[in-house]
C-alpha cells in the first residue's frame, strides 16, 4: 500500500509485447465501485510506458492497467493500493500541565499525550526547547524525559502520518524543571 497526501497521480505501466502493442487501459476502484477508466491508443509499439495522470479525492484505491497486443492477446497487470489522505493531523500534550514544576525527585519525567489521523498516524514528535525527539505510540505517546540543566523548558508536539501530512504545532507547555532541588 502507497500512502500519499497528493490528489493528483501519475499512474505508470511498463509494457512491451513482441507483436506490437494496441492499446492500454488503466482502471481504477475504491470501495464504491470503478472510479476511472482510461485506455490509451499504443498504435503498435513494440515497448511503451504509459502514464495516465488522474486526480482523485481522499480514499483507499486500488487500481492496474490491461494491455491487449495487435494479435488480441491481454495482459493485466498486478493489482495496486493507493491510499490518499490530504488530512493533517492532531495531537495534544496531557502530561505535564503548563507551568508545572518538577523537581528532582521526579526526574525522569514522562511528557504523554494523544494523538489522531484519519488513516493512520506514522509517528509524534516533541519539541523540547529546540530539541526534537520521538516518541514512543502514537495515538497515546510518552517521552520519558530527563533535563540537564535548572530552567524553563518550552514543549510541543507534531503528528506526522504516513500520507506526509504533519501537524503545525498550535500548543506550547512550559516546564520549571529543577535538577538539583526538589
């Protein structure tokens, strides 16, 4: 399964046929039925590519061509899945709650939230004061985190899916940590 935030596609076969190609067609499927049909005159080419771009609104397809030679033998080829998903992402930080001190005996500290897609979720990352780490899950994540140093840190997370989309990170928590006090 492909898995892309492009509507537009550029669906390609290779083919060649010793006889001489007559035409392509390309057909296209989602859950609800044929969604494209489209055959293209080869006009006896002994070996041709074939590239039909067509743009298609967010779904799981599955799609493949057929090729007849000069002679009327077909060939169809293998069965593809596509998967577009232009919807970004969300996620959101429970754990700690802005402004939150933690001290020493707390350290390390697990930072949670949640996370949600539309398809499906690749991965959240967290932005600790200009330090991008990966957390572990994906639509409930943890980050067990230790700070080096007292101070104020800024946190934030991004969701990221397989199609590409990635969040634009709307929340920022600040973090007192204190090493060396509790």
């Amino acid at each position: 399964n492909t898995y892309t935030n492009v509507t537009s596609q550029n669906f390609t076969a290779n083919a060649s046929d010793s006889l001489g190609l007559g035409n392509a067609t390309l057909y296209i499927y989602n859950q609800t039925g044929l969604v494209n049909q489209t055959t293209v005159n080869l006009g006896g080419a002994l070996q041709a590519t074939v590239g039909i771009v067509v743009t298609l609104v967010d779904g799981v397809y599955s799609w493949f061509y057929t090729f007849f030679d000069l002679a009327g033998n077909l060939f169809t080829t293998g069965n593809w899945t596509l998967t577009i998903d232009s919807v970004v992402p969300t996620s959101s930080i429970t754990n700690p709650t802005n402004n939150l001190a933690i001290g020493k005996n707390s350290i390390p500290y697990t930072i949670a939230g949640t996370a949600n897609d539309d398809v499906l979720l690749n991965n959240v990352k967290l932005n600790i004061s200009n330090t991008i780490v990966t957390a572990a899950g994906t639509t409930i994540w943890s980050y067990s985190w230790t700070p080096a140093t007292d101070g104020t840190y800024a946190l934030s997370s991004t969701a990221y899916d397989e199609a590409g989309n990635k969040e634009t990170a709307i929340e920022y928590i600040s973090v007192n940590a204190y090493v060396t006090s509790t």
